[in-house]
C-alpha cells in the first residue's frame, strides 16, 4: 500500500501552515516512499512477519506524514522515520510471543508422527521477497551482510532477543549505524547500548545456530544454479532417488503453520512416499525469498500448495522450508492464483 493511498490529502492530518512549513505534500510523500523498502527490512528483522512488517511501515508512515510539522530538522529525516519504525516495533511486541521455526520448537519428528492441525500464524517466522525488504547497494560485502541478515535462522534467533535489544543489534551489526546515533534514537545512553549490544551477541552466540548452509551472494553461482536446476527436475518428476542424491546427511524439512519436521533424507523421501504424495506432479515457479532461491509450488491440479525456500551448502540442499499459507503468501510474492502451465 503506498501512502497516498492510506493518507489522501488533508484527511491525513496535513494542514496547509504545515504545506508552508514543509516541503509539497507530493515531495514529502516521495521521499517517505524512497525509504519504505529499507523501513521493511528493518521492520521484518524486528518482528519476523512479512505482513506484520509491512503494517508497521506503514503506520510509521502515517504517523511521519502527521507530525512531519514537529520535525525540526535536528536529526536526518531517515534517523527520524527509524525512530518512529522502531517505537511502532516495540509497541507491537508488548505482550506477543516470539515468533519460531519449527526446529526451534521441538526435536525432529518421524514420518508416524501425526501432523496435526496447525498452530496460528502468529507463531511462525514467515518469509519474505528480497524485493520487499533489500534495497540495491553497491557495495558487495554489505549486499551478502543484508541477505544474510534475512536468513530464516537468523531472523528466529533474533526473535529471542528482548526487544530493544534486537533494535540495538541490527542497527549497530546490521545497519552499520554508531553508538551515539543508536542512543539518540532510542533515548539512552552510549554505555547502555553498549551494554545491549553485549547482552545481544552473548544470546546470538547460543541461539544462532547457522547450520550448514552457505554465506549469501547476489548472484548464484554456476555450481549452485546446476544444484537447483536439478532439483527442479527431480521434484517436478517425483523421482526421489535423484532426490535424496541432493540432500544434505542433515537436511531438514518444515512445514508451517505445522510443528512437525523431519531431518535427514531418509524421513525426508519417507514422508513425501506417505502424507506428502499429494505433491506428485507439483510445478515449481521461482521467486526469491529471505537472501535464499525460493519457489511457489503449485500441485498437479493447478492449486497453490507452498512457498519453497531452499537453503544449499556444499552442493547439497540443507533446508526445505515450505509455507503453506498460500492464500496470503502467493500474493506477496506476486504469483499466479493458478497454474495454467
């Protein structure tokens, strides 16, 4: 949603003194516009919900359009609209649970387990497309540092940080912004976020655990586009042994919103042979989620049945993180309703 379509004129509280004051309504809405994508990323580290990520941009947003005769020019306008991103943040995670991964829930499941009937969205780290959320840098090394910030593990051990702790932690690790700006937004003092920031990477240090997988690169490389390129064909033909020939010996399968998960190519081939045979016949559409090559997957009949993210290490598949919640998700990732072949 853009911001002319949530704040049209002046019903969005801007007066004509504040017309004086600022810039033109359609220059002010331009350059908050300019910063929506970055606001996202920082946003879904926050929260680990692209759709609650979203929201929140976009309340920050409104809130920065109604106030913007109180900026005073005293910060950047991008500090001032982090500011306002990151209360909007900490408000929404009063009293919320933190978001997980299945793994991070229980031990590996066996192909008997039963699946269940599924726990709430809000329980779960969900993807995002890189387009929402990274926005073009030149600089490689902090393009692989912003695809890797968006990790699905990564994002689940930031979701155990207390809050303002995570605002710390992707601001000065991720962000690259110093102590004193830090303090400044959030309205302490240099040695506190100092001390956050410790607090934070001690709690990384135990919960991150990175698994086998491979640092993120703008670009796949001719081994890595091979390796997809053949799962594709193994998948789309149900051919599992040309399957388990590219999984990782501790490769791993989700489901959201189910808790279960299996480990291991074994269960992994076991399971799709059993309660995951309805993906026989599946067409798999590339897109790009959370820094990784990702898929919708869509079944036989046409149906919308997942979102993919595939994670690789070493020339083998490690994770297969399939999303369920089509009906919301293909739409975020701009795919098709159905498959039409």
């Amino acid at each position: 949603m853009s911001l002319d379509a949530a704040v049209p004129g002046e019903a969005a509280g801007v007066t004509a003194a504040e017309g004086r004051q600022g810039p033109p309504q359609g220059e002010l809405a331009d350059r908050l516009e300019a910063r929506r994508t970055e606001l996202t990323g920082y946003c879904y580290r926050m929260l680990g919900s692209a759709f609650e990520a979203e929201d929140a941009v976009q309340e920050t947003m409104v809130r920065a359009w109604r106030s913007y005769d109180r900026f005073e020019g005293r910060a950047s306008l991008r500090s001032w609209l982090y500011r306002i991103a990151t209360n909007v943040c900490l408000d929404l995670l009063k009293g919320s649970q933190r978001r997980a991964r299945p793994m991070d829930l229980s031990s590996p499941s066996s192909v008997e387990t039963p699946v269940g009937t599924g726990l709430p969205e809000a329980t779960w780290i969900g993807p995002v497309p890189d387009g929402r959320v990274l926005t073009a840098v030149a600089d490689p090394a902090e393009t692989a540092v912003a695809r890797e910030s968006i990790r699905l593990a990564f994002i689940a051990a930031l979701q155990r940080l207390a809050p303002r702790q995570r605002a710390v932690l992707i601001l000065r690790e991720v962000l690259s912004w110093s102590a004193s700006e830090v303090a400044e937004l959030l309205g302490t003092s240099v040695a506190a976020v100092n001390s956050a920031l410790q607090r934070a990477r001690a709690t990384l240090a135990v919960s991150y655990d990175a698994g086998p997988a491979e640092p993120a690169q703008e670009a796949l490389d001719d081994e890595q586009k091979a390796l997809l390129k053949r799962y594709v064909d193994a998948f789309e033909r149900f051919d599992m042994d040309a399957l388990t020939a590219l999984l990782h010996e501790d490769s791993t399968l989700s489901m959201p919103p189910y808790e279960l998960w299996l480990r291991g190519p074994e269960d992994i081939v076991k399971w799709m042979l059993g309660p995951g045979i309805g993906c026989r016949g599946s067409h798999l559409v590339p897109v790009v989620a959370n820094g990784r090559p990702a898929f919708g997957q869509y079944r036989a009949d046409g149906e919308p049945w997942a979102i993919q993210v595939i994670e690789m290490a070493g020339g083998r598949i490690t994770g297969l993180n399939q999303f369920l919640d089509t009906e919301r998700l293909f739409p975020l990732f701009g795919l098709e309703p159905r498959y039409e072949g």
